[in-house]
C-alpha cells in the first residue's frame, strides 16, 4: 500500500513512540493528524504537536496538530472532526496514547488507577469508536494499537495489577474489533517491543540514563507499524505482534541499528519472557 495521501491519526504522538511512527509515516508521504496534550514543551519530556507537525512536514508528509486529551469524549469528536475537514478522511489510527503506574495493588492510588484506566482502556476504546465511521470509507483501513500479547501467568499479573489490566484490556479490544469490525474490511493489530524502548517514560518514569542505554530507539516501532500498516487489512488483523516477529517477517536481521548503544546488553520490556 501507498501512504501518499493517506490521513493517519495518532494519539499520544507529541514525543517518543508516537512522534516516531508519525516521522516514519511522514516519510512515505502520509497526512498525519498529532493528536495530544503538549502544546507547551516540558524540559523534562520533550516535543509539542507542534514541533512534530513541523518535523512532519519537513519529512515530506502534511501535518495537523490537534491538542487532545483522551479523557474527554468532546475533544475526541473533535479531533475526528478536524481530521475529516482538513484531509477527508482517516485510513490509519494509531492508539498510542498511555499512562503508566508501575506499582503494587496496596501502593496504587485510586485516582493513578482511575487515570491509567481512563487513558488506557476508556481513552483508546471512545477515539477507535469515533474514527470507526470514517475507517469504514477507506479502501486499507488499519488499526495499530501499542499493547502487549497477553499472558494470564501470575507472574505477568502480579507485580502491577492496575497497570497490566489496562494494557490486556487495549489487547483484548485489537482482538475484539479484529472480529467485530472484519466485515468492513478493517484491520486490528497490537504491537509491543521485545525490550524497553528510550522515552521519556523510561528515563523520568523507571530507570534514568541507565536504562535508557539498555534500552531500543522508538524508530523500531515506527518501522514495525510501517511494515504492518501496509499490509492488505483482509489479510493481517487479529494479531498482537512483537516488534522482532514483524521485523523478521520483513528480512529485517540487523537489530543493533535500533540500539541506544549498538553491541550493549538490552533490557527485556514487561511482558515479554
């Protein structure tokens, strides 16, 4: 499939991941629609909607900010609004946008819980809703949602209960509308990294500079979600990847490209054995 002229919509895509599949998209000669909260830069996290809807457009893509919070139905509809009237359509989402609370049931407050749910899950589940309508008019229409394969073992479970809900119900929705929406020809993937990948998250958030350096650039799942998204949706939907498995799939071998430091031990990312 040709990006040229196709409308992706991403969420969360100010920084990090969803920045990078907005860059790689753009390169194919895509419209991308950054939908997210930052339009002021944070010392701390980096980048804006705007700054990466200039980096769009000079990737050779056109670019539309639309600053979003997930939470609010009203700014969602929005945001599909702005995306129908400035480039006619949507033929991609992307569900990037989430919050992360790595803690144990006793140590989870009630309003981190209520806050990774309503990204996560209630988020993720009103913008796929919204963009459905619009997903149904495009001739290879793809849903590509940053959420792991699910593992009931315990041990998956255990260490972060609130957290790990939250990304297994985003991986039980690809699965449920990988069925649910196959009658109109549109695609559902899931896609994870088999090691941390270096964002702003991992530095502020887990592991500071250390970890960052075991860990992969974002462009490995901007090429992942390149690969996916242009596949016939009849034919790849339902599937909750790695990003290793997609990159494999595609002849892809050399991985220390992706690497913060190339030839330096990497750190395996939650969910991944």
């Amino acid at each position: 499939m040709s990006f040229k002229g196709k409308t992706a919509f991403i969420t969360g895509a100010s920084r990090g991941i969803g920045a990078a599949i907005a860059l790689r998209l753009a390169k194919e000669g895509a419209n991308i629609v950054v939908v997210a909260k930052s339009v002021k830069e944070d010392a701390r996290l980096g980048g804006t909607i705007h700054s990466v809807v200039q980096q769009v457009n000079e990737a050779g893509g056109k670019g539309l900010a639309v600053q979003c919070d997930i939470r609010d139905e009203e700014q969602i509809i929005y945001a599909v609004q702005q995306a129908v009237s400035i480039f006619g359509g949507i033929d991609i989402l992307v569900n990037n946008a989430s919050a992360i609370s790595l803690s144990n049931t006793e140590q989870t407050e009630t309003k981190r819980f209520d806050l990774i749910h309503d990204i996560n899950v209630r988020g993720t589940f009103l913008v796929t809703k919204h963009c459905v309508p619009f997903l149904r008019k495009s001739e290879n229409p793809h849903i590509l949602t940053l959420s792991p394969p699910i593992d009931i073992d315990p041990k998956w479970l255990a260490p972060f209960v609130g957290y790990t809900i939250s990304k297994y119900n985003m991986s039980m929705m690809t699965l449920g509308w990988a069925g649910e929406f196959k009658k109109y020809g549109i695609a559902a993937n899931s896609i994870w990294p088999v090691t941390t990948i270096a964002t702003a998250a991992v530095k502020n958030l887990l592991g500071g500079e250390a970890l960052v350096n075991r860990s992969r650039k974002p462009e490995i799942l901007a090429d992942c979600a390149y690969y996916i998204l242009r596949r016939p949706a009849k034919e790849c939907s339902g599937n909750l990847f790695l990003d290793e498995q997609v990159l494999a799939a595609e002849g892809v071998t050399d991985m220390e490209q992706y690497a913060v430091i190339p030839g330096g031990d990497l750190q395996k990312d939650l969910y991944v054995s």
